[in-house]
C-alpha cells in the first residue's frame, strides 16, 4: 500500500488598493489662528444660537420618541387583542 503525501497549497493573497490616498501627516504642529478681540464676540454669539437650536432640535426629537413608543404600545396591544380572538 502506498501513500501520497502532498502540501496543500494556499491561494496568493489578495491586495487590495486603498480607495483613497492616506492622510499626509506633518512633522510641525500648525500655528493657531490668530484671535481678534472683534471676533471671540461673534464666535460665542454664534455658539449660544447653535446651542439653542440644538436643544430646540432635541425636543422635538424626545416628543417624536414619546410618539413612536405610544404607536409601539398601541401595535403590541392589537397583536395581543387579536391573538385571542
């Protein structure tokens, strides 16, 4: 009786290109912008509105999350209501 021996050969790997080129790291840290006494005003008045309008936005988010769960608790009451009958 004889025996073959042979090594399972394994595929090639695959390369893949990378869909974008990476990211240029600089070796020096940029200098920050300069701050204008005009400015800072008008950057803290423009922070406070995005402020507002996000807290405005995250309202109607949780009076939409309130809604859903009430749809929620009405679906599971009809699939229960309906189950007995």
């Amino acid at each position: 009786m004889s025996i073959f021996v042979a090594k399972a050969q394994s595929p090639a790997p695959v390369v893949v290109p990378a869909l974008s080129s990476p990211a240029i790291v600089s070796p020096t840290p940029k200098a920050a912008p300069a701050v204008d006494s005009d400015s800072l005003p008008l950057a803290l008045k423009m922070l406070q509105e995005m402020k507002t309008a996000n807290e405005e936005m995250l309202k109607k988010q949780e009076t939409t999350l309130q809604q859903l769960d009430e749809l929620q608790k009405a679906a599971d009451e009809v699939k229960i209501f309906s189950k007995r009958g």
